[in-house]
C-alpha cells in the first residue's frame, strides 16, 4: 500500500523577495490544513531542532569523546543539566531585557564567562566586577529577579 505525499505550501515575503515553503506530508488536508500544518507541527519541529543544535555546539554536549558509555552518559547529563539551568535564567532572570532571546552560547560568553574580584568575608561574599562591564545592568536586573525565586527545597 502506497501513501500519497500531498504537499502543504506557504508563501511570505522576505527581505529578498517572496519567499515559498513547502511541507510534503501523508496526511490529508481534511484532517488539519495546511496552514495548521505549517504552523502546528513544522515549525514547532524546527525549533526543538534549533535548541538540539544549540546544546550541541554552545554547551560542547557533542563530545563524548571517554572511553566508557557511563562517562559519556555522565557528560551528556551535565550538559543537558546546565542547558535546562541556563534556559531557566533566561526565562525568569533576562524577560524584557536585550538578553531575553538570546542564544545559550551568547548567555555564557557575555554573563556566565566574565572577570570579576571576588571578596570572601565570615558573613557574605562580594563580586565585584569592572565598571566598564557592558552587560552590567542586565546582570543586576538578573540578581534581582534570582532573588524573588522561591527556595523549593
């Protein structure tokens, strides 16, 4: 028994001009439209390969490069820990700042991956970080809304 691909368009303009997408699917157009198909499924599929690709190249969660399966398995596990822990911040800490859609990779490079002096007291500890910080007001709108969390545990 042969299935029939029957093919589910859209057409938008772009900087460059019309731009056409084509969905080839088996499923019939009465069971969900084409436009649905688009929007629904294909997209949605798209970006959950974005984010794949993302932990891949921007937190290295490719390289399994040890000789045994549970130290790769280990591996895979913290750097999926830390995908789900920086997606975290940027949904709670970064909303409606110039970092609220930014990617893991530019979260680490321009917060996580800076120089800074850190004091050590008996009561508390300092970070203090350079005045010519470029990010230096996201970070103390990020400090504050990581405040207002509530300890789970």
């Amino acid at each position: 028994m042969e299935l029939s691909k029957k093919s589910s368009d859209k057409s938008f303009y772009g900087s460059d001009g019309l731009k056409m997408r084509h969905v080839v699917t088996s499923l019939p157009a009465s069971k969900i439209p084409p436009s649905k198909l688009y929007t629904k499924k294909y997209c949605p599929r798209g970006e959950m390969e974005n984010r794949i690709k993302e932990q891949q190249l921007d937190l290295l969660a490719d390289r399994t490069s040890t000789q045994t399966f549970q130290s790769n398995q280990l591996r895979l596990w913290i750097h999926s820990w830390a995908y789900v822990l920086i997606n975290a911040f940027r949904q709670h800490c970064l909303k409606k700042t110039s970092l609220a859609k930014a990617t893991v990779g530019r979260i680490r490079l321009n917060l996580l991956k800076l120089g800074a002096r850190i004091k050590i007291s008996c009561r508390r500890i300092i970070i203090a970080i350079a005045s010519a910080c470029p990010y230096q007001d996201i970070l103390s709108i990020a400090n504050k809304r990581i405040k207002t969390i509530p300890n789970t545990g």
